[in-house]
C-alpha cells in the first residue's frame, strides 16, 4: 500500500468516514477588519503602520515619485541598482534626472542582485490595515529586487491601497499566482535577547512612495 | 549531531536546569518581553475573542473532514504543477527529501526553520549522507553551529545571552570578541548569503496549506524564508497534515492570530503565498515545488474527540511564553522537539506514548496556556487524559504501575472518603498531628520528598464543617 493510502485509510479510520463521503460547508468567513475607510483615510492609515513597524512612506503623488527616489538614490552614490520591469519604474528609471544611474536590467541575473545596493520595485496592493505591500510576482519581476538589495524603494499607486488583508485576500481570488509576497515594514530579527536588529537577510531599509 | 535530554529524566533535567542561573535569567527576561508585547497587540485586537471562536471552528471542521482537504490540497497543488508527496512516518519523510537533496542540492540545502524538519530529524540524515544542510533562520543557525537542539519553537536561542552568542561566532566563524548584536547579525547575513548563492535546493516547513487552491503560506520575520523558497532551483516543504484550512479567505483569521500570539506583532514582516512552481520559463522562482504531507503519528489523535484539538495547534509558541514551568526550567528539559505545555501535550501523542510518559506531569495545570491559546485548545485537559493514558494504560500500551506507597495511601484515601464518620475521626486527627509534631512530621518521609519543592500549608485549626454549623447556629 503507497504512504498516500496508508495516511488517508488511518484519517478516515479514526474519523470514521468512507471514502468520498460528504462535507458540509465550513464555518462562513466574516468580515474581520475594517472595510468603512475612504481613500484618504486609508493612506493616512498605511502611513501610520508604516512607520510604526520602521518604513518610511514619501509622498510622490505631484511626479511620480521622481523627486522622492531621486533623493533617496543620489545621496546613496549607488554602484549597482536593481529594478524591476514594472511600466512605473520603467518610467521613472527613463527620466533624465535618474537615467544616469548604474541601473541593473530588469533580468539581472542572482549574482547581480546579491551585488545591488538598493532595488526599485512596485506593488500591486498595499493594506492600510497593517501598513503591509503586496508583491503579485506574476504581474512584476520582483521576488529578489525586493529582496536582495540593502535598500528597497516601492512605488505604490495610492489607489491600490485596500482597508484590510480579508478584502486582499478576497481580490487576489483564484487562480492564484506562483507567488505573492506580503511585505510589513524591513526585514528583522530578535533573536539574541530579543533585541530588534534590522536588516538580517532582506533589506535594511523600506521606503514606500505613494504615486 | 545535536541530542536532545532523555525526556524519561525530566524531573532530573528540571532540576539540573534550575541550577543555570544565566538560563534562568534569560527566560525570565524573555518571559517579560513576550507578555508585555503580547498585551499590547491584544489591546489594538478588541475582536479577539470572536477571531479565536472563528480559526477553532475552522480547524474543526478541516480536521473532522481531514481526508477531503487533503485530497483536495493534493488535486489543486497538482494542477498547478506542485508535486505532493506523502509520508506515513519519519523514515518516509527524510527518504523523500533525501532523494530530492541528491538530485538537486550539488551538495548543500539551505533551510528555513522548521519545527517539522526538526521532528523528523531530517539534517541528522542529510549530514550522514553528505548533504551540508544550513540553518538560515539567525537563531536556528545559532544552534545548529552550537550543535544544540531549539531552545524554543519561536526564538531557538532564547537562553543564550549576547556575550555566549559572541564567543560561538568567534570561534566558529571569525568575528572580532564582544561584538553587539547587529555586528552578529551583520555577520550572520554575509557568512549566510554565501550559501544561499550557492545552494539548490530549499527545504522548509509551512505554517498552513490551502486545501482550495493548493497554496502553502509561510510566515517570517528575517526574509530567510523568502530566500530559501525563491533563489535555489528546487523548493521542498515538510509539512504536517493537520496545516490544512479549507479556503484561501480562512487565512485572513488565522494572520491575525499567529503573529500577535507569537511575539506580538500585528503580521510577521513577510508572508509567502505560493502557489505550484514558477510557471514561465523565464520567470523568478523555483522550477520545481516540492510538498510532503507528514502523518507521523498525526492521524491517531483524530481518533479522539478530546485529542483532536491536539491538531488544531498553530505553533506560535505563547503557551511556552506564559508557562510556570516553561519559564523555569526553559526548553530542553522537555527533551523533545516540542517543549512546554503544547510540547507535552503532542510528544507523547506522537511518539510511543511509554517513551513520553513523564511529559504529561509536567505542568501545574494552572490554565494559562488554555486562556492564551489563539484556537483555544484545552491543554489542561489534554494534559489530564494523557496522565490517565500513561497510569491505566491504553490499547497496546500497558499502565504505569504507581509506586507502592503511592498505591496503598490511594486506596486508604478512598477508603476513609467513602465513609464520613471516619473521615471525620481521621481529619481531626490530622489536625492535632499537625499542630503537636506538623513541622517534625513534614522532615520524615513520605513528607519530606513531597515537600522538597512545596510548600506544606498548616492545616485550619478547624474544619469547615465545624465553621459552616457555627455559622447557621449564630
């Protein structure tokens, strides 16, 4: 007998079911967060938890955020900066004010990326709940520019910021992409003597701008 | 090869553990720490209550129906390329994972921590066949480069103050003495990085597997994970057949409760939520997805309506963090993969209950870890239909046979209960003893063993009885 058979011949034993008997439907999903927040309640929100698990939200609602990654980028000196294939960075990385930089292409290979000292990415939702970015890698090449790199700097359009994760989980529906990433401020640890150390295997800096 | 204590010896653990003063202290600070965090997240969560309702049910009715989710997960996960396999018992499990390390790894795995791996003794098997498996998670791999189990199934580390974590890395990777944790950290990243470069093949765990859409969810908070089940070419995840929900909106509830049950955190920094392999050629991702579905001894607690709850278990770790013995004795008293109260509850469900059979006594029964549980699992009662499992024996598994002493005085006890006269007659006794010879008696065995890590109250001049038709009379 195949461990498949063993493992579900024991679950129904115990259960005491036969093989394709029926299930009733489960527990209904109730609405836990909420979903009552407008536009500018909820960016005002995103900023709060933002900030209070160590990102930094920029607004660049005026340019595109050009003014915002501009600065951030410049007074890093970069020798090698990942971006993502995302129409936004794509625009943003043309501009003549940013097209000098040491831009990698959006396909660097693993090596480049180890090597990056900073990544531009987008988001595809933001939650104003948890001051969370979610990263549909389906839709974007951006599972290790957001990673990789010191430094992580998200273009995050303002209306895709939704009021909780229930109503993500809900527009993300089926079929589901290989992967989506949900990003909550940089990355961190506290194992020794639970005290907060920033950037262990991920970025070291998060910085969100609203466009 | 990391060993853990003999879990038979726990009372000799307990006690040799009392004795670490440094240990003692890093619980009790840590002890404070999760509290006050966890209190804090509770406070922004006025729902909690109806969260911890909801994710119970949810886990009822998955586990009441195990078989379907399971074939369910299997169907979906399939279709989206993932290929699932399944594993009865341990030696099936690291069989499997082996057979892909060999195929793919060129040497090294990096890993994500996993209690499961860990339950399996998968790096033992890995190692013995030559297979470099490297912890990525900072504390996981502060034990494994101090060759010593987890400490705990949240922060493996815990007991280990900075100045033992600065002398480990100075010795085992280079590190200037002294250095802080954020030089140790810094260090962990770069020496860690190397590997994650290197590696192909990513093991992890899962902290739940979507039945609906075939997905695993992993939650973290260094980005570990991330790198494990995105940059090497093949990805494996062990996990347990109890981690299924049914839907891909049942994670909205349990997101809720994980994080701030574990350390306090609304949402752990990152989530991963993947779905089958990459699904394009030129895509970021695995090429290949990997899911085991381990029994190992999960299946037998769906037996029983009072150990199924056993199942509903999410691992976060709070009931360890309110635990009065947890907090004295730390992790490797228990001398399982699974400490404190959810720890004693499981081992001895898991393994041959005669080899767990002193797990089940250790705890005070206070109720702690029953009020903080996030699926509220009644680990009180579990812990009591497991002391009866243990002294009267189950199928297959004969009764502990009490002590000799402990036996007739069980059998007076019930003797002198059933009869109220007596009773009386022997309780007055009692009291007169008490208060003629009390502290000569309590330095005599059988006393004396008892009271070595009690307090004996003195007993009430008079008794209720007396009290109660004293106070009708007035």
């Amino acid at each position: 007998m195949s461990a498949r058979e063993t493992i579900l011949g024991a679950v129904r034993g115990h259960l005491g079911r036969n093989a394709g008997a029926g299930v009733g439907p489960p527990p209904p999903v109730p609405l836990l967060g909420r979903v009552d927040l407008d536009g500018p309640a909820k960016l005002l929100q995103f900023g709060e938890r933002l900030a209070a698990v160590g990102g930094t939200l920029h607004l660049g609602l005026a340019d595109g955020g050009l003014a915002a990654v501009r600065e951030l980028l410049h007074r890093r000196a970069p020798a090698a900066v990942a971006r993502s294939d995302a129409p936004l960075v794509a625009a943003l990385c043309a501009h003549a004010d940013l097209c000098r930089l040491p831009w990698l292409s959006p396909t660097a290979t693993k090596q480049e990326l180890f090597a990056a000292d900073a990544g531009v990415t987008a988001a595809q939702w933001a939650i104003a709940e948890t001051g969370t970015l979610v990263l549909v890698h389906d839709d974007e090449r951006h599972r290790l520019a957001s990673l990789l790199p010191p430094v992580h700097l998200c273009l995050l359009p303002a209306a895709r910021i939704l009021a909780d994760q229930g109503e993500l989980l809900r527009t993300l529906g089926a079929p589901l992409p290989p992967a989506v990433t949900f990003v909550t401020g940089p990355s961190r640890t506290a194992d020794i003597e639970l005290q907060l150390v920033v950037g262990v295997h991920g970025p070291k800096e998060l910085h969100v701008v609203v466009v | 090869m990391p060993r853990h204590l003999p879990m038979q010896e726990f009372a000799a653990n307990a006690a040799r553990a009392l004795q670490d003063t440094q240990q003692r202290q890093a619980l009790r600070a840590a002890a404070a720490t999760f509290a006050a965090r966890r209190q804090a997240a509770l406070q922004q969560a006025p729902d909690w209550q109806r969260w911890r309702e909801q994710a119970r049910a949810v886990k009822d009715h998955t586990l009441q129906h195990l078989d379907h989710y399971l074939e369910s997960f299997e169907r979906n996960a399939t279709a989206r390329g993932a290929r699932v396999h399944w594993a009865a018992d341990a030696g099936e499990a690291v069989r499997l994972v082996l057979e892909l390390a060999r195929a793919h790894a060129g040497g090294l795995c990096v890993k994500a921590k996993s209690m499961t791996t860990e339950e399996v003794r998968l790096n033992d098997t890995l190692e013995r066949a030559g297979i470099e498996a490297v912890e990525t998670d900072l504390g996981e791999w502060i034990q494994q480069l101090a060759g010593e189990t987890p400490f705990h199934i949240l922060v493996p580390a815990i007991h280990k103050s900075r100045g033992q974590i600065a002398e480990l890395f100075a010795q085992k990777i280079g590190t200037p003495p002294g250095a802080d944790p954020p030089a140790l950290t810094a260090a962990a990243r770069a020496t860690l990085r190397a590997k994650f470069a290197r590696a192909g093949l990513g093991i992890s765990g899962a902290n739940l597997l979507v039945a609906e859409t075939g997905s695993l969810l992993l939650l973290e908070n260094e980005g570990n994970i991330r790198l494990v089940t995105s940059v090497p070419k093949v990805h494996v995840a062990l996990a347990g057949i109890e981690k299924l929900v049914p839907r891909l909106a049942d994670l909205d509830v349990f997101l809720r409760l994980l994080p701030r049950s574990g350390t306090g955190q609304a949402l752990s920094t990152y989530q991963s939520l993947l779905t089958g392999p990459k699904s394009r050629p030129g895509d970021e991702g695995p090429e290949e997805l990997h899911v085991v579905l381990l029994d190992n001894g999960r299946s037998r607690m769906l037996a029983h309506e009072v150990t199924r709850p056993s199942l509903a278990c999410i691992r976060c770790g709070a009931c360890l963090n309110v635990c009065p013995v947890y907090q004295q004795v730390g992790g490797h008293a228990y001398g399982s993969v699974y400490p404190g109260p959810i720890g004693a509850v499981v081992t001895p469900q898991l393994l041959p209950l005669a080899d767990a059979a002193a797990l089940p006594f250790a705890s005070s029964l206070c109720g702690a870890c029953r009020d903080v549980c996030p699926v509220r699992i009644d680990i009180p009662r579990l812990l009591l239909h497991l002391r009866a499992e243990v002294r009267e024996g189950t199928p297959g598994v004969p009764a502990a046979k009490p002590a000799r002493l402990e036996r007739i005085a069980m059998r007076v006890g019930a003797f002198v209960m059933a009869r109220p006269r007596l009773y009386r007659f022997a309780t007055g006794c009692a009291r007169l003893l008490d208060r003629l010879a009390g502290p000569l008696l309590h330095r005599l065995p059988p006393l004396s063993r008892w009271r070595a890590g009690r307090e004996v109250p003195q007993l009430a001049r008079k008794d209720f009885r007396t009290r109660w038709a004293q106070r009708r009379r007035s």
